[in-house]
C-alpha cells in the first residue's frame, strides 16, 4: 500500500536497510537486510498518507570504507525527492549500516528527522566519545531518536546511549530507548520497534498536533515489554534459516495488525 496519488506530497520518509562492512556483490531484494525492513515501510506508509515513504535499495551490499557505497546512493535518492517535490521535510529510518548512512547524509539540509534502530555507528579513531565520529554530521536543529536492544551483540547499544547523550549536549533533540533483552535483528518485541518508529516520525514530520501520540508510545516503554513479552537473547551465531522464520513470523504479525 502507498500514498494516494491524488494526496501531496508533504515529507518523505527513506526507509535505509542495513549491510556489510565490505562488499561489492549487488544488494537483491531477498537479501535479509532488506527484508527485514518491510514491516516498517508497510505501516509508514499506511500511517502518512501525505508523505512519499521510499525503501531505498542500495546498489551493492556493502559500506566499503571511503566509498561509503550506501551514502551515494542515498544522497541520490534524496536529490531526486527534492527535484520532484520541493524543499520538503525528510525523514530518515535506518537499521544498523542503515543508521550510519542516516547519520552520514544528515547534512543535507532536508533532513529533519532521524530514526536509527541498533546503529552501526563507530568512533572514527577508536578512541573517546570526545572524538569526531559517525555522527558529527548530526545537526543541532535535528530530531533524532535511537533505539537499540540490549542484547545486542553485533553493534553497541553502549555507544548508541553514549551518542545519544553527546548529541544532546551539543543541542540536539535527541532520545535514547532500550528495548530489554532485544537482538540486532529486530526479531524480539518487533511490533514495538515498528510503532516506535512510526509513533516518532509521524510526531515530527507527519500531521501536526501528533506529539502527544509519541509521548504516549513512549511512557512506560520499558515496563510494558518487560512484562507483556518474553525476552529473548540474539547472538552472533543466529541460523540463517532460523532468523528467516522468524522475520516472516514477524511481518505476518505486523501486517495482521495494520489489515
């Protein structure tokens, strides 16, 4: 389901999957980085009829160091939305690689609004929070939100709260979740990673008067996973196999609730 074509257009959304640290092999739209960005992009679109929710495919699969592949393609992606529809709002909801490329590309002055879900983000020369990283194209004038489970063991929930506070002193409207117990791949609590998302790009790009709707997805977020889900520990040794039917599980379930 998409936006009406008689709707205008009022924001975009680029929905950014993630990837590999090094890879020139094509990005295939079976790949699980992609697939598993599906039921974000379903209920973004479902929840903003006004904005042009677009799934961007890279074309290989990986960063690929100083290339950064990802983030030519997406600041592609983003010329076109401003040629065909004006200087409007951007927002930008990307999943591990997916949340380097949001960071990277958030100098463009389009974007306003950031989601990123267990970023893959990195100090630049691996030593304190006080040096330049992943995340200096960030802007003050930003609204910026990261959640990352605490179980996490592909990238560090750790230095996403890290970046987060540091953004907020440096004047960002920056918020920090822990989904407990949650993995790198989504697949525990997966309805709450999607309504987070939506809940917080709706309240900054999508109709006005909706931040109330976000404030209220967020309290006692913590509290209700606790004890309304089991938590499950995803570690690097996940099956392929086994992850797959779990994401499938997991966009029948996400899409049985937006039918």
């Amino acid at each position: 389901m998409n936006r009406r074509r008689d709707t205008p257009v009022r924001s975009a959304v680029l929905v950014l999957h993630g990837g590999k640290p090094d890879s020139h092999d094509p990005s295939r739209p079976w790949h699980l980085s992609r697939v598993r960005m599906l039921p974000f992009t379903w209920a973004l679109r479902r929840a903003l009829p006004e904005s042009q929710v677009i799934a961007v495919h890279y074309r290989v699969r990986g960063w690929n160091g100083d290339e950064a592949s990802p983030v030519v393609d997406t600041r592609a992606v983003i010329a076109r939305v401003r040629q065909r529809h004006g200087d409007i709002p951007i927002a930008l909801v990307g999943h591990s690689m997916g949340g380097r490329v949001a960071a990277a590309v958030a100098d463009d002055p389009s974007v306003t609004t950031i989601v990123a879900l267990a970023p893959w983000w990195q100090r630049t020369r691996h030593t304190s929070i006080d040096e330049p990283a992943d995340t200096d194209n960030i802007r003050p004038d930003q609204h910026v939100l990261v959640v990352h489970g605490s179980a996490d063991t592909w990238t560090s929930p750790i230095f996403s709260r890290e970046v987060t506070e540091r953004l907020v002193t440096r004047g960002t409207d920056a918020e920090y979740i822990s989904i407990p117990g949650g993995g790198h791949f989504m697949l525990d609590h997966p309805r709450r990673w999607v309504e987070l998302t939506v809940a917080y790009v709706r309240a900054h790009v999508g109709p006005t008067g909706k931040r109330d709707v976000w404030r209220n997805s967020v309290q006692g977020n913590e509290t209700a996973i606790a004890a309304t889900e089991p938590v499950r520990t995803e570690t690097a040794t996940t099956g392929t196999a086994a992850m797959t039917a779990r994401l499938g599980d997991q966009m029948r379930r996400v899409r049985g609730r937006l039918s």
